[in-house]
C-alpha cells in the first residue's frame, strides 16, 4: 500500500499515452505508405540472418 499513488499515477499516465497516441496511430495507418513486392523480403532477410546468428550463439555454448 505504500506506493498506491505512484500505481495511481502509473495508470494515468499510461491512460493519456493511449488517449493521445491513438487518433495518431490511426492516421499514420490509415495515410502510411503501403507494402509493396520487395518490401516482405527486405524484412525477412534481417530477422533470417539474426535468427541463424541466435541458433549458432546457442551451438557454440
């Protein structure tokens, strides 16, 4: 019960985040620019290359 006013504080704060940032959100996805052919690939090659990097950090323990 000591730190009922920092909780209290905590979801306020997170309520104006959310308040604030949503409107914002919908506009960015909604105007944002869209995917295109390359674009998956672009993506998928890094999270690849990080993923095979992990599993040989794993082997080599």
């Amino acid at each position: 019960m000591d730190n009922i006013w920092l909780q209290i504080a905590m979801a306020v704060t997170i309520g104006m985040m959310l308040f604030f940032l949503f409107p914002r959100a919908m506009h960015w996805m909604k105007n944002g620019p869209k995917a295109e052919q390359g674009d998956w690939m672009a993506a998928v090659i890094p999270l690849l290359a990080v993923v095979a990097f992990v599993i040989l950090l794993v082997m080599l323990v």
